[in-house]
C-alpha cells in the first residue's frame, strides 16, 4: 500500500471515471492531498468543494509542470482522452490529445520523479481481426478508431517508460462503464448508462446499437476497486506493463433491457444504429482477463442483475 500522505494528481477529474476515482483517493489519502485538475470546472459540487481544484489543459506542458513543482506529486492519474464516438469527427485532435496529453505527463512524472503513474487502455485496443470471445491479453490488435489507435500506441509507450526508464506506470484496458453519479461523454458503450436515465424518465429508449451488439462491460465500483486495487499491488506483481485485460460481464441492448424490465415492466426499446454501430462491431464480446486475476486478486462483484438493481435505486435517489 501507498503512504497515505502521498499527494497525488488526477488529470482529466470532471470525466465519468476521474469524479468517482477522485472522490474514492480522496477518501484513502486525505482531501487535501488529491489535487483534482480538469480543462473545465467540474460539475459536480462534491468534488469541487471537498479538496483542491486546478484548471488544466493537459496538452499545456508548462502549466502541467508547474503544478508538479507545486505539489511535488508522488502519484499521478491521468485520465484526460478523447473517446471512441468522439474521436471520429476529428480524427487529428483526438491523437493530439490522446498522445501528447500521455507524454506530457509521462516526460513530467520522470522529470519530477513521481513514483506511479495510472493511465487507462481500452477494449478499443482490439480491431477487427482480434478474436471476439474470450479476447486474450496478448492476441492480434489492429484497432480502426483512432481512439484504439491512440490507446495501443499508448500501451507500447507505457511499457516502453517502463523498460527503458524505470517509470512505475500501471494500466486497465477498461470495457464499458456505467456508474450512476456522472455521465459518460463520446464513447460508443454510452448507451449502457443513457438506458437508464431514459428508463426512469420516460420509459422508452432509442438505441444506437443494434439489439444482439454484446460489448464487455463494467460497473463503476469494480472499475475503482481494479484501478487501485492494480495501484496499490507490488511492484513485483503487475507484470504486464502495456496494459491488463480486464472484463466483469457482457450483455446486449437486449439483455439490459430484459434487466431493466425486472423493475419496469412497462420499460420499452427501439433500435436505430448510427454509425457507433460499426465501431462497436469491431470491438470484443468478452474479454478472458485471466493475468489480471492471476496477477494481483482481480474479481469483480457486479453482474449485471446486481447492477441494474442498484442502478436504478440510486437513480431514483437523486431524483428526489
Ligand atoms: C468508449 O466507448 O469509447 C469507451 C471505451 C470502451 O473505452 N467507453
């Protein structure tokens, strides 16, 4: 385990992922030693309020590096991309930001000597020619978004900090996730999280995948548990330094909505494919995310039953 005293940098924390992580490390390591940083303010009052904020634009190395000198970061996650559906309609900002952003502050942490960096992957690493079921950590990549591109150049880079640096950088090839608190912004797993907000307020959703399109995915506290569950692993035990496979379900717009009908019987779907269609049919059906399990304990604890159920309950929640 890390010293709690560690201050630590969470670039990109307004995102789906950063306000939950950010709220979670600062519940481990103090309010005050988890500096949130974000091009824009995030929306969410809980994180704004609870410890420091740093308006960042992570592709801005000079003011990155001055919050290094500032904080003197011992641990850094930089979560900051352009995702997958996002990426299309500007194929060239999406790699500038995707891979400078990565070096920005891959070339900061050695600089500053900052002991782990986290920086997530994708299933979006996988193309076409990758097997569809079981998809293995190590098997045939040729990604066609140019998000997927960026997150496997990525991987190599992060293995290569590694090698040829010693820099401790750790990462997950996440699937989908879906969490209740934020929403997700341009990726082509959104609609997993979009059903349900549409569940509640009117019943009825139009999908943008078709209805037998099975996609890995993930609730978002098995997505936390993983990623400091890896960052909080011996050194020693993460062995793969490009970027772990990890998987917790797999379902389809149809299968949700069965889920969902659990507890809205009257809930209906209808389907119009968009060009996230294509994408995601060149993605994975399910990942075998056995180095993950072997390497340091990975097992999540959401199916999809279990996560409808507390989807909804904590939706309905802050509708209140
Ligand atoms: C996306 O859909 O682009 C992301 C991802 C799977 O990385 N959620």
């Amino acid at each position: 385990m890390s010293n709690t005293k560690d201050t630590i940098l969470v670039v990109g924390a307004g995102g789906q992922l950063g306000s939950e992580l950010t709220m979670e490390l600062r519940k481990l390591y103090g309010d005050a030693n988890v500096v949130a940083s974000d091009i824009q303010t995030p929306k969410s009052e809980e994180l704004r309020e609870s410890g420091p904020f740093e308006t960042l634009d992570v592709l801005d190395k000079n003011r990155l590096g001055e919050l290094y000198s500032k904080y003197k970061f011992k641990q850094v996650y930089h979560l900051a991309a352009v995702l997958s559906a996002t990426g299309e309609k500007n194929p060239k900002f999406a790699w500038k930001l995707n891979m400078d952003g990565l070096f920005h502050v891959l070339d900061a942490a050695l600089e500053h000597k900052v002991e782990k960096v986290y920086w997530p992957s994708s299933i979006a690493v996988f193309g076409p020619n990758t097997p569809r079921e079981n998809t293995p950590q190590h098997t045939v990549m040729d990604p066609n978004t140019v998000y997927g591109i960026s997150k496997q150049a990525g991987e190599r880079w992060c293995e290569y900090y590694f090698e040829k640096y010693g820099l401790d950088v750790r990462s997950l090839r996440y699937p989908g996730l879906i969490g209740y608190k934020a929403l997700p912004g341009g990726g082509t797993t959104d609609y997993a999280v979009d059903i349900y907000h549409q569940a509640l307020a009117q019943k009825t959703y139009e999908c943008f995948l078709s209805e037998n399109t099975y996609l890995p995915m993930m609730y978002m506290p098995d997505a936390l548990k993983a990623t400091l569950d890896l960052m909080h692993a011996p050194a020693e035990q993460v062995k793969v330094r490009s970027s772990y496979n990890l998987s917790a379900m797999s379902f389809s717009p149809k299968e949700i909505t069965e889920a969902i009908q659990k507890h809205i019987p009257d809930f209906t779907i209808s389907y119009k494919p968009d060009s996230r269609q294509q994408i995601a049919d060149s993605w994975p059906k399910s990942i075998d995310d056995s180095a993950a399990r072997q390497d340091w304990n990975w097992k999540p604890q959401f199916g999809l039953d279990e996560m409808t159920e507390d989807m909804l309950v904590n939706l309905k929640k802050m509708q209140e």
